[in-house]
C-alpha cells in the first residue's frame, strides 16, 4: 500500500490514517492534560490475560465489496448493517441471515464513512470525493448531495432527533448541515490537521470532534463555540473519538495504540485499554454488551471493541479493563480460520442484540458478523 504524497491519498483504500511522522502537525499545548492514569493501564503480558474459551463465535461471513472496507454501521432498531467501501458504494445486508439487501451508488470516490438516522430510515454517507449523500433506506433511493468541503470527507454523523448532519474533512473543518434542505448551518475552523471522527452526545447538544492534531473538541451544536479541549501530553496523532452511550464521557482512539476513556468535564482520563496494534490506521471503536443469562446483569458486562493492524478484533471489559477477548486475524486468505486477513479498521456492535460486525482492508474485502454466548 502506497502514500501518494501529492493527493495525500492511499491508492485502494479510503479509510487510511497516514504514519504519524507525516501526519503531526503543529503542537498545541496551551490545554495540555498531564496523564492521570498510569496505574490503570493494562498490557497484555501472555495468553493468560486473554480468557482462553470464546465468548463471540462468527455467524456470518458477507462478500460483496470490490475493496477495502471503511466503515460499518448497525441500524439503531437492529434490523439492519450498513457498510462503506474504497470501492465507492454502501451495501445494506440482513445481518442475521447474512444476505445482501441493497447496493447505494453515486459517489466518485472511495466512501470512508456511514451514519444510520435514529429511526433507522436515513442513511449519510462521507466520500473522498468531498461530498456527503443522503440516501432513503425504504425507497432505496438518492435524497440529496451535500457540497462545501475543500478536500476528503473522513467522517459523518447524524445527531439524534435526525435533522442534522456533522462532517469532518481533511480540510481540517467540521461543518454542520440540515439534513432536510442539504444546507451548511456552520463550518467550524476545528482543527490544523485532517479532522478524523465526529460524534454527537445523546441529546444532540454537544458534538465531538478529533483530528491528527492530536487534539479532541467538544462543540457546542447550536451556536458552534468551542467548549473543552482535550490534548494528551505526547500529544499523538488522534484516529478516533465518540461520546459514550450515558454522555458522560468520551473513547479515545491514538496511533500509539492506546484507547482512552475520559471524562471531559474534568479533562481526566479514567480507563485506558492496550493490546491492540493501531499506529497507521483510523480504527473505528464501539461500546457494546455481552449479556448474561440474566439480562438484569448485562450492565456488568459492558464492553469496548476495536479492530487492529495485525488483523485482529479486541474485546475488553470496560470497566475492569482487561481483554475478554481476542479475535485472532489471519496471515492471509489461505491461512485456516474464520479472523480476517487484513488490518481491521471497522467495528460496530449491536449492543441489544450482543452482536459486533467487523470489517477490513483490501487483501480481506469482507465484514464478519460475529455473536456472543450467554454467560451464567
């Protein structure tokens, strides 16, 4: 895979986070939030951190795309996936049943990203050939075209009364859009670097941004100030960002690696979670469940997933911090298995149902869906 320095683009693949010695851009320090949470870090030491009996087991193996996989998505009423492709298309599939439902064409370029409305009837999608497209799940049709950004969209997101839309772009701006007229609303000047992620909070107030500036935004939606800055003291690249189901924090992806849980009010990090390989790649992470047998439980198995450049998936306990599981990839499609065979960067999870889809670059093509055994 090579980066075509001219266009800042990797040729085949769309959902690519550059090397962090070309992506660092200027340091911003004025905010800097000193590490509070060496002791919480755990490292994967020996297979014994690893519980050895599988807690999710594949289901289905979907074929479709022509080139690496940039995101994938669960409908918010679970009925449906959602996936985005370098190929220039977003596929809709029954995931229970593995089958493939529909097939969205209209972009130029590779699609890096895809957002689900709330009521599971819209679709978004975020395309390097800097445009956005809405599209009608039930009458599987074009809605409208978004225009405004100056070079790649990265990332989109609906928030969650479903009439606005948030992307960000390698021109280093997020802007905010009405999803009915396809209006720009605000564009905000975010970042100095590629903006990689953007998240709303539950009720829509807030927005989260992240970028290779190594920085993290939290936004006011409706006038668009500036509320928190979050910035580690290494201060490396960021890959990933999104809001935690109750709001009150945010999962921090970095290329070094890391996963970080913070709370933004106090600008403290609470958890951090390792094992994964993420230093070239914008991996995608997810929130997700697995439920006991008594589902009053479930909350004491609350998870954090993220894909991995060694092919893998990880699965961690998200309060105790450790790896439930991991999801071990392949060396290449000849090799004995059901892991992928390329560098995962997307992940989401069906948390009502304990179901996580996955989903990788070029030499694999393919999104796996893979379910949980209920524990005691």
């Amino acid at each position: 895979m090579e980066l075509n320095k001219k266009t800042n683009e990797v040729e085949g693949n769309s959902k690519v986070a550059y090397p962090a010695e070309i992506l660092a851009g200027e340091n911003v320090r004025s905010q800097q939030t000193p590490e509070t949470d060496h002791e919480n870090t755990i490292e994967i030491g020996d297979k014994s951190d690893i519980i050895q009996k599988p807690i999710f087991r594949i289901k289905h193996t979907l074929r479709g795309h022509h080139s690496s996989i940039a995101s994938v998505k669960f409908s918010p009423d679970g009925s449906m996936l959602a996936t985005a492709s370098a190929d220039k298309t977003v596929k809709l599939w029954n995931w229970r049943e593995g089958t493939h439902i529909h097939t969205f064409e209209g972009h130029h370029k590779g699609v890096s990203d895809v957002s689900w409305s709330a009521d599971s009837k819209y679709l978004a999608s975020a395309s390097d050939d800097t445009t956005i497209l809405s599209w009608d799940v039930e009458q599987r049709k074009f809605i409208r075209r978004f225009s405004g950004h100056t070079s790649f969209v990265f990332c989109v997101n609906f928030n969650y009364t479903g009439n606005m839309l948030a992307s960000g772009s390698f021109d280093e701006t997020v802007r905010l859009w009405d999803f009915k007229t396809g209006d720009c609303m605000t564009v905000l000047p975010a970042h100095s670097d590629p903006v990689t992620a953007v998240h709303f909070n539950k009720d829509s107030t807030m927005l989260v941004s992240s970028a290779y500036d190594g920085l993290c935004r939290i936004w006011n939606s409706s006038n668009g100030t500036c509320l928190q800055t979050i910035i580690r003291a290494d201060n490396p690249p960021v890959s990933f960002v999104r809001f935690s189901p109750n709001g009150k924090f945010i999962l921090v992806g970095t290329l070094d690696s890391k996963l970080k849980l913070w709370d933004y009010e106090s600008r403290k990090c609470v958890k951090t979670y390792t094992g994964h390989a993420n230093e070239k790649f914008c991996c995608f992470a997810a929130f997700g469940a697995q439920y006991s047998k008594d589902s009053q439980e479930a909350q004491k198995h609350a998870l954090v997933v993220c894909g991995s450049e060694e092919h893998s998936v990880f699965i961690w306990n998200l309060n105790e911090k450790y790896v439930l599981q991991q999801i071990h990839g392949r060396k290449s499609s000849e090799e004995e298995g059901d892991g992928h065979c390329d560098v995962v960067v997307a992940v989401d999870c069906y948390s009502q149902g304990g179901v996580i889809a996955s989903g990788a670059l070029d030499k694999d093509r393919t999104v796996k869906i893979w379910i949980s055994e209920p524990t005691d």
